[in-house]
C-alpha cells in the first residue's frame, strides 16, 4: 500500500471520502458548492456520467499473486506514481485561495499530473513555480491565432508538459443552480472574446500543430469521428468529457463513449477521460477500457474546500487506497494487466447523480 502524503492530523480527521465531501459542504459558501455539485438545466449529462460508471461491475479473479502491487504508469513521457490528473476548474480559488498552486503542490506530493485552467489563479507561471512535477496548462480561447501562440510560447517556458485546447464551449450553458443563486464566476463577469471561442475550428488545431513544438490535447471530444480528426491532424491527446455535465444536457456520460473513442483512436494518441470520477473502482474501471489518464474535477474542488493543500492531498491518499484494493481484488498488481474483459454490464444499484458516490454524505 503506498504510504500517506497527507499530515498525520489530517488523516486522523479525514479517514473516508465522505467525510471530505462533508467538510468541503460545509465550508463552502452555499453558491460556490452549487456551482461545484451543479450542472446545465436537467443535469441529465452529468448523472448519466454516473450511470455510465455505475452500469459497469468488476469481474475479479482469484488466487493471484497480489503481494506487490503498483499503481504506476506513464503519460506523454512522464513517469507517474498515479494515473491521475486533477482536471482545469475555472475560478478554482473560489474553493480555496490558493487555487491552481494548492493542486500542483498536491500533484507533485502524490507523482501525478495536474491540469490548470486559463480561467484560474494564480495564473500559469505562478502555477509552475508553485511546485515540480508534470503539468498541463488548458487554455479557453479568447483570441485570435496570436493570442493562443502567446499562451503557447508562456506554457513552454514555464515547462508545461503538454497544452490542452477546451473545445466544447462553442456557445455557452444555462446552468441553472448559479442562476438561481445570481452566482457568476469571477473570470466571466469580464469574459471577452466569445466570438473566438464561437469559431474555433480543425484549422485552428491544424495550425497549432504546424507551429508549436509541445504536446497538443482536445478536451471535449465525446464521439470517435471527433477522436478520428484529431488523430489524422496529429493531435497527441484525446480528452474525453463533456465538461462534468455542464455544456451539453441530454448527452452520453464519458464513459459511455469510451470504448468507441479507444477503438477509433487505435495507439495514435493519448487518452484521457473525466466525467463523475469519485472512487477508486471509477478509476480502475477507466483504465480496462482503454483509459490512460483520468481526470478528476468535482473531488478536486471538494478536497480543497475541505482543506486546502491537505485536504486535497489527503482525497488523493485515500483514492489510490481504494485503487490498490481494487486492483488487488481483482486479482491484478499492474494497470496494464487490465483490460474490458474484466467489466461486464449491470444494473446501477442507487439513482445515479453527481454525487450517488458518496452514500453517506447526508441530503443536501
């Protein structure tokens, strides 16, 4: 089992993920956790990214050899001690105020990625510097072809392991808990430029591949023609998601669409997937199918609202507890021995929703 990276006091306060979820709940002004838990009109996307985990059940098997098992993988040539990465939240100070810094400094405690929205602070340079370890910058285009060079040029000296372009923010959402609570993020109260974000396009990513020599990640992909574009154009990462439910209504959860993304794609690029990702069996299940970073957003936002850095560090203790059980119970000790052969179809057993994973935490 991988020792904690959190504070002995914190773990002696934080010994279930429910009780972070709990905490963060809480603490956080009741706008703020509505805009972490919420999601657009009938949150119908966001509960079937539940579903599509929950309709999944493990097929373990027995009398293995589990006495050493290793969490361990790689992502675009970074050695990772977890394949994780904490997803970009816009306005993630809004949990604590350290915001992106506090994620990468818990990133780098635990060996794993951390992707740091535009749309965050402190900013990408201040990000970087806050701690070591491999990094993505996501970038909301705001601006002409200059603009995305600017970040670009910014994310490479600031040593970003690849640079992530959101492309599912065409137009933007009707979330209706932050409209009912009056609640506008900080960074949209004087957001310009929607018209680049309108027109983005395959030309736009065609040109940032024949310009800039770091590795290029499409987040927002949801259907295999999508994934294939991006790979014939030389993408070298496909991010599976559908903004955790909060563009689109009325889509497929992510994992639903992961199989046939994986298929399509074929080796030619990374995959990365988010979309409900709460517990560790959610974790394990993305990898069998074909998964090689799993990003997580919502238990990012609870950790730091909990706790800071520490709470934070201290979700991702106990998530790669769980994932060391499950890989273990399965009968596995390597990511790599999984494979879809180890899921199989079944019936969700509690209501799907953002937040069914945590049975304990009580009714809002």
């Amino acid at each position: 089992m991988r020792e904690p990276r959190s504070l002995p006091g914190t773990q002696n306060r934080f010994q279930v993920l429910h009780e972070i979820a709990e905490e963060a709940r809480a603490s956080l002004p009741r706008n703020i956790w509505d805009y972490m838990r919420g999601a657009t009109e009938t949150e119908t996307t966001a509960k079937r990214n539940r579903m599509a985990i929950d309709t999944l059940a493990l097929r373990p098997r027995m009398l293995r050899d589990v006495t050493d098992i290793s969490l361990a993988s790689t992502f675009m040539g970074a050695e990772l001690e977890l394949p994780l990465t904490f997803a970009p939240i816009g306005s993630l100070e809004s949990f604590h105020p350290e915001g992106g810094a506090a994620a990468a400094r818990a990133a780098a405690r635990h060996g794993m990625m951390t992707t740091l929205s535009s749309v965050s602070a402190p900013g990408l340079e201040a990000t970087a510097e806050a701690a070591p370890g491999p990094k993505i910058f996501q970038l909301y285009v705001r601006g002409d072809s200059d603009w995305i060079d600017d970040h670009a040029h910014r994310a490479i000296a600031a040593g970003y392991t690849a640079f992530c372009l959101t492309v599912d923010v065409a137009v933007y959402s009707r979330r209706e808990r932050d409209i009912v609570n009056r609640f506008v993020k900080p960074w949209r109260r004087s957001a310009g430029g929607k018209n680049f974000q309108s027109s983005l396009n395959w030309k736009d990513v065609e040109r940032f591949k024949a310009t800039h020599d770091i590795p290029l990640l499409i987040k927002g992909i949801m259907t295999a023609e999508d994934a294939a574009m991006a790979c014939d154009l030389g993408v070298d990462g496909v991010w599976v998601s559908n903004h955790g439910g909060r563009q689109l209504d009325q889509a497929q959860g992510s994992m639903a669409v992961l199989p046939e993304i994986v298929e399509t794609i074929a080796g030619r690029a990374s995959v990365v997937v988010d979309g409900g990702f709460l517990r560790g069996t959610d974790v394990i299940k993305a990898i069998a199918l074909g998964a090689d970073l799993v990003g997580l957003g919502r238990l990012t936002a609870m950790g730091l609202g909990a706790a800071g850095e520490e709470g934070l560090t201290r979700a991702i203790d106990l998530l790669s507890e769980e994932m060391h059980l499950a890989l273990g119970l399965m009968g596995k000790t390597k990511l790599s021995e999984l494979s879809p052969e180890d899921l199989t179809t079944a019936p969700a057993v509690v209501h799907s929703d953002v937040l069914s994973a945590f049975p304990l935490l009580p009714p809002a």
